[in-house]
C-alpha cells in the first residue's frame, strides 16, 4: 500500500512545559489538567501557593469576604431546589439515613455517649440562669 499523503506530518514539540514561577521544563504530569483538556500555566506547587496566597488575600478583605458567602449561599440554594425536583424524597432518605447511622454510633459506644450525655448536661446546667421567684403575678 502506498503512503497516505493527504495528512500532514504530526508536530513534534518537546516533552513538558515551563513553568513561568520555578523557569524549569517539567513533565506534563506536574500540571494540573484544566476543564477543557489543556494544562495549568503554572506546576501544581506554584499554582497551589497561589490558590492560598489568593484565598488569604480574599478573606482579608470583609467586603469580599460577604460577596463569596452570598455568592456561596445562592449557589447551594440553588443546588437544593434543582436536587429537590430531580429528586423529592431525597432529603428525606438522607434523615432517615443520619439517624439510623446515629443509631448505630450510639449502640456501638454506649459508654462514650452517655458521658457525652452528662458533659452536656452539665454544661447545659452552667449556662441556663436558674429563674428566682415566679409568685402568682409571674408570666
């Protein structure tokens, strides 16, 4: 069979990337793989310390720090709605599914959680003021 000429020769370019921040050529394998299939501009260690100089820098400022929790809150809002009509017994499986896990929690360390118990007993006990008087005239 004859050679197919119609496609061009693949190019080939070097093996890995360079990394703005360290200036070194690393394997692909040292990005992060981005939504649409291409590579991170920085290695995973810069674009980590990035991801956390950027998060601190953010919650610094309080205004921003209220727009990401509003932004925050409408998100998952808005996630509850569209779960609850894929799916309306969902929240109910999922209470059904926590107190039978806590069920099982408590049986299986009795002990443990009735000293929980009494420590929150107690500390219930600390924090309520006790209410004096109370005669007849009391609401």
């Amino acid at each position: 069979m004859q050679r197919d000429r119609t496609n061009a020769p693949a190019v080939v370019r070097d093996a890995g990337k360079l990394c703005p921040d360290c200036d070194h050529r690393l394997p692909p394998n040292a990005f992060y793989l981005r939504g649409n299939g291409s590579l991170s501009t920085y290695c995973k260690v810069h674009q980590r310390e990035r991801s956390k100089a950027a998060y601190r820098r953010r919650r610094q400022d309080p205004a921003a720090l209220a727009r990401m929790r509003v932004v925050d809150r409408t998100r998952k809002r808005a996630a509850r709605a569209r779960l609850r009509t894929l799916d309306p017994g969902r929240e109910a499986r999922q209470a059904r599914s926590r107190a039978a896990a806590t069920r099982r929690l408590i049986e299986g360390h009795p002990e443990e959680y009735h000293r929980l118990l009494e420590a929150e007993r107690a500390h219930e006990q600390v924090d309520v003021p006790a209410v004096e008087g109370g005669g007849s005239d009391a609401a």
